[in-house]
C-alpha cells in the first residue's frame, strides 16, 4: 500500500513528504478509504500508530474540496481531545495540511484566557481541535457555532472518559448536526466506550490495528526489581551510563514527579516536570525544552503525559508502575515510535507487584527481568543523602553500629554512647518485646 493509492490531494503528497513519511502506517492504511467513503469508524489504535494524519489527511482533503469566504467560514471538523498537549500535537498536524488547501485551524482548551479564542473562531475557522470542557463553554455562550459540522472525531475517546468528560460529550453533541460523519479513535474498547460508539456513531466500519507497543519489535521493554529507595539513585544511574540524552520518566504523582525532578537536578541530571499542577505556559515551555534537546529527563505523571508526541523518543522509563494497566500500554507508546527503536524500562518495587502482575496479564507477556551488577556498590555508595535513603533496607554502618550498642548497653566508649541515646533504644525494645 503506497500513499498515491490512498488518492490524496498533490498538496497533501507533498505535506507527506515533508514530513519524511513513506507508507501509510495500518491505521492510515484502513482508515483513510473508509473515511473517504462518508462511513463512520470505530477504530482501535493507540498513540504512536500514526492515526492522527489518518484522521486529518482526508478530512482536510474533503474540506478542500469547498473553500468558503473568510467571512462565511463556520467550523466543519471538531476534533475532540482529552488533554491540552494532545490538542497542540493534532493542531499541528491540522495546520500543517490545511494551510496547503487555504483552511484554518484552531486549537480550544481550557486553563488560559477564552478572549482571544473567541476573536479566532469570530474571524472563521474550518477546523477546530478542543478539549471538551472549553468547547462546551464557547457552543454555551454562543461564541461557536456548530450547526455546520460534518466531521466530529473523537480522539483517544478511552482517555475522554477517564478524565471524567462523558457528561460534556454528551452536551457537545447536542450542539452537532444530526448528520455527520463520527470517527472515535480509541486505545482500549471498554463498555464504556462501547456505549459511547452506540450513541454517537451510526453503523460504524470497525478497525483495530496491532497493539503495536506489545507485538512490535520496535519497543524493548525490560525492568529491574529494586527497592523503592533506591529508584532514584537506579534511576540516575541507568541515565549515566547509558548516556541517555532524552529519558520519559513517568511518576504516580505530582507531588512524586516534582521531588524526582528536584532529586535529579541534585544529582546534576537537567530535568524538570510536567504535570497539571503546572501552568500551561509552562508546560508549553518545557515540552519545547524537551523536545529540543535541553532537558535530559522529563518527569510526567500519567495525565499530562497523554498525547504528548516527540520524535524518535529513545528511553521511557516507568519510576513507578501505572496503577491501571493500560496505561502501561499508553506510556511505553512514546517509544519506538513509527520505526524507530524505543527502550521502555520499569523499575518496580516488591509493593509493584500486584500491578505488574496487572500488566503481564493485559500484555500476554511476561517483562524480561535484568539486573545491574555494579549497581549495589553504587548504590550503598550514595545511600546517606535523603531520608529514605537512610531507611534503606540494607544495614548500613551506623544502623550496624545501632545494633551492636543495643545488644551490648554495658562498657560503652563515648562514642557509641552517643550513638545509643537516640535510636538505639527503638531497636531495643522492639528485641526485648519480640525476646518476650
Ligand atoms: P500519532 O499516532 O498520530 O501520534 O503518530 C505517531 C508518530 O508517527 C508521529 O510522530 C507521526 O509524525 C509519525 N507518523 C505518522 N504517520 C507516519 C508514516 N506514515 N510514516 C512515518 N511516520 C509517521
């Protein structure tokens, strides 16, 4: 399958070839003729799998076909995504094919100013990629008007509904003209979304191309069994001597990926976070930061991570395991990215099991374990910096020397004394109540 058999527009060749695509991915492949037919799709495809120039190649071609003056253009594509940094990923796409057909695109979201957004969609769009909550507040206020569209995508719709937007779909669509073309785009097919489909969707044609993270070789996934103490130290450590330059963290918190970051940057490793605590301005920022080279290690939590698209990403590293399992899936999805090679590792904890556990089950594989050989010297090494550091599990010297003035509270020489009036008496009453 070559793109030229797909037939799109000699503007679009060209955008395709600008960006250094050759073949069209599967979901290109599948989804592109069915939406040039006018049928609604239901497609199973990840992050990563190239859907977003599946969905926006023909619509763009489609639209172009009609060009309305400035004045009278309404939006006619709505592109609906869950996160702000999903919608900045499909907006350039957008506008990187509309632009060669005299279209326009537009980015709604939430969490800056709506005035200057209102000023865009006055001065007519055709296409408008948004997350659900804004959208809803401009079609509320009446400041978009979406009695023209013929395209809705929803886009990682499975992501839509964890984030709690089920409710604002629902009031979006009520805005939407009953005849239009819906393609939903989705990682995982869960009631939920089944639901979804049979409400939006009419007699959809229904894709799912390979989960490519799990079957593909283009990720090597591996983990390291450590304890969580030392993650962080493993973790530095792996950077240094791999000499990884561009490394995905992924952490379980905010408040986890701002004290990683924080822990890094002591360890002289340039880093910084990205989460929704953070301001957009910021998060803009430091993605650009990313991408361009500046940072070694983003740290993200799940939420902000989701959409997020930079090229040829080599490392992503799970800090902690997801708590659902697919979103073990998700993660590892911003490696090996469209042919090239991606290294996704785990670092997970004797606590991580049951949800490795999860994870092999979803993934139908079992995670090759490895192990660091010069990683517990360097470990004991540097295990005196932070608190937890200090309740490692590994006695150190001084926890030796706890013991050893417990077990002996007679002769003391000053030293041991001095050791023994603080910590020393735990350790000894829980030996004489385990003694009893
Ligand atoms: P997506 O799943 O849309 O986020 O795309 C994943 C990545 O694959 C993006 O970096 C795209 O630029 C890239 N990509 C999309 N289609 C192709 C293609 N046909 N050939 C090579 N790379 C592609």
């Amino acid at each position: 399958m070559s793109f030229e058999s797909l037939g799109l527009r000699a503007e679009l060749m060209s955008a395709i070839a600008a960006q250094g695509y050759t073949t069209p991915t599967p979901i290109q492949a599948e989804a592109i003729p069915v939406i040039f037919a006018g049928g609604d799709l239901l497609a199973g495809a990840q992050t990563g799998t190239g859907k977003t120039a599946a969905f926006a190649l023909p619509i763009v071609q489609m639209l172009g076909e009609n060009v309305p003056p400035d004045k009278r253009r309404r939006p006619r594509a709505l592109v609906l995504v869950p996160t702000r940094e999903l919608a900045a990923q499909v907006s350039e796409h957008m506008n990187n094919y509309a632009r060669r057909l005299s279209l326009r695109s537009t980015m709604i979201y939430g969490g800056v100013a709506i005035q200057a957004q209102i000023e865009r969609l006055h001065r007519g769009v055709d296409i408008v990629v948004a997350t659900p909550g804004r959208l809803l507040d401009h079609a509320e206020r009446g400041t978009i008007n979406l009695s023209r569209i013929k395209f809705l995508v929803l886009d990682e719709a499975d992501r839509m509904l964890d984030l709690g937007f089920i409710d604002d779909i629902h009031k979006v669509a009520e805005y939407l003209p009953a005849k239009r073309q819906t393609l939903l785009f989705s990682a995982t097919y869960s009631q939920s979304i089944k639901q979804l489909a049979d409400e939006l969707l009419n007699h959809p044609r229904q894709i799912e191309v390979a989960r490519r993270n799990i079957t593909a070789d283009a990720v090597t996934q591996a983990l390291y069994e450590v304890e969580k103490s030392r993650k962080r130290e493993m973790l530095s450590f792996l950077i240094r001597k791999g000499g990884w330059n561009q490394v995905l963290v992924f952490a379980r918190t905010r408040y986890g990926a701002d004290k990683l970051t924080e822990e890094l940057l002591y360890d002289g490793i340039k880093a910084a976070a990205i989460h929704s605590n953070k301001s957009q301005s910021i998060r803009t920022r430091t993605l650009a930061e990313f991408k361009r080279g500046e940072l070694r290690v983003l740290v993200a939590t799940d939420v902000a991570a989701r959409g997020l698209d930079i090229e040829r990403l080599p490392h992503v590293v799970n800090y902690d395991l997801p708590q659902v399992p697919e979103d073990y899936v998700h993660r590892i999805g911003r490696t090996g990215r469209a042919g090239e090679m991606g290294v996704a590792l785990s670092l997970v904890s004797a606590e991580e099991q049951p949800l490795l556990l999860a994870i092999e089950k979803l993934l139908k594989y079992s995670i090759p374990h490895q192990t660091l050989a010069e990683f517990p010297q360097y470990a004991v090494k540097r295990t005196v910096r932070t608190k937890e550091a200090k309740l490692d599990k590994e006695p150190s010297k001084a926890q030796k020397a706890l013991k050893k003035a417990a077990q002996a509270p007679t002769k003391r020489t000053p030293r041991e004394k001095v050791v023994a009036e603080r910590p020393a008496p735990k350790l000894g009453r829980r030996r004489s109540r385990a003694g009893k």
